[in-house]
C-alpha cells in the first residue's frame, strides 16, 4: 500500500476515531493518544490493509480494542466524560442553554450505560455505522446489537422521562 492509499481510506477516518474513542475512554486526552496509537498502528499495517475488505470496520474494531486495554489499565480509572460534539444554531438564549442541558444529560446518561451499550450507541446514532458494520467492530451477532442498541435507547429515554417529571438528577 502506498502512501497515497493509506491517506484517502484511513487519514478521513481519523475523526471517527477520536469521537469513538473520546466516548470509551471519557477523555479527549486520552481519546487523541488513542486516536494516535491506532492510526500509527494501521500505517504500520499498511501493507496487509489492502487485503482488508472494510478498512473503517477494521479500524473501528482496532479502536475499540484499544480503549478497552486502556480502560483496563489502572492508571486510567480517573477519566471523566466531557462531551460537546453538539452544535446547533441558536435562535435564542434561552433555547440554546436547553438544548446544551438536554445535551449534557444525555451525555451523561451514555456514560453511565454499561460498555458495550455505551459503545453500540455510539457507533449506531452518533457515528452512525450500520449496524452490520457494528456486528463487525464490536464482534456481536445481529440480534445481540439490536438489543443493546434497544436498551441503551429505553434506558436513556427512561432517565430523561425522570428528569423531565422530577426535575434535573
């Protein structure tokens, strides 16, 4: 593989990464070294990448692999979510500080779903992968994604439900 290879199907994968890793790992710190070791890993599979028949589902798998030794390790246990992939324009104020609570909320809704739901959600509606694509990286079944995918979604819409009838958590 040449280099021009590796940059039209690995380098646009590169944000991707980050906002996969940045999800796991709960740290844009530790989601920019993840999002480092993983494309450096790929250039030194340059050769063998060719073979591959989906890049972006091979170097989503790498990806989740990483963060999950990372998330493994001991000296990593302190992270903490902090999420702002969300823009929208703004017609006021007062919207634009709910739509950023609501935001918040979800946010942190997501990080408190256990790791596989956590990861299948963000694949699914944020990175928006098939979910073939994600029975792939995430090395499930098709009906094992689905359920995940079903109960992050009902866990969070139930949390936000008690947000909205109790007020904020």
């Amino acid at each position: 593989m040449t280099s021009e290879f590796y940059s039209q199907h690995v380098i646009p994968l590169e944000g991707k990464i980050f906002r996969f890793s940045r999800r796991l790992l709960s740290s844009e710190d530790a989601a920019k070294d993840a999002t480092q070791e993983v494309l450096l890993k790929l250039w030194r599979l340059r050769g063998q990448l060719e073979d591959i028949n989906n890049i972006e589902a091979y170097a989503m798998t790498t990806t989740k692999n990483l963060c999950y030794d990372v998330l493994k390790s001991k000296h990593n246990k302190t992270l903490e979510l902090v999420h702002s992939n969300y823009s929208a324009p703004s017609s006021c104020l007062s919207s634009e500080i709910e739509a950023r609570d609501e935001v918040s909320l979800v946010a942190k809704f997501i990080n408190e779903l256990p790791e596989q739901q956590k990861a299948v959600i963000q694949l699914r509606d944020i990175e928006q992968f098939t979910n073939k694509e994600i029975e792939e990286i995430m090395n499930m079944n098709s009906t094992s994604v689905r359920v995940a995918l079903s109960r992050a979604r009902k866990k969070i819409i139930s949390e936000l439900k008690k947000t909205a009838d109790y007020g904020i958590r």
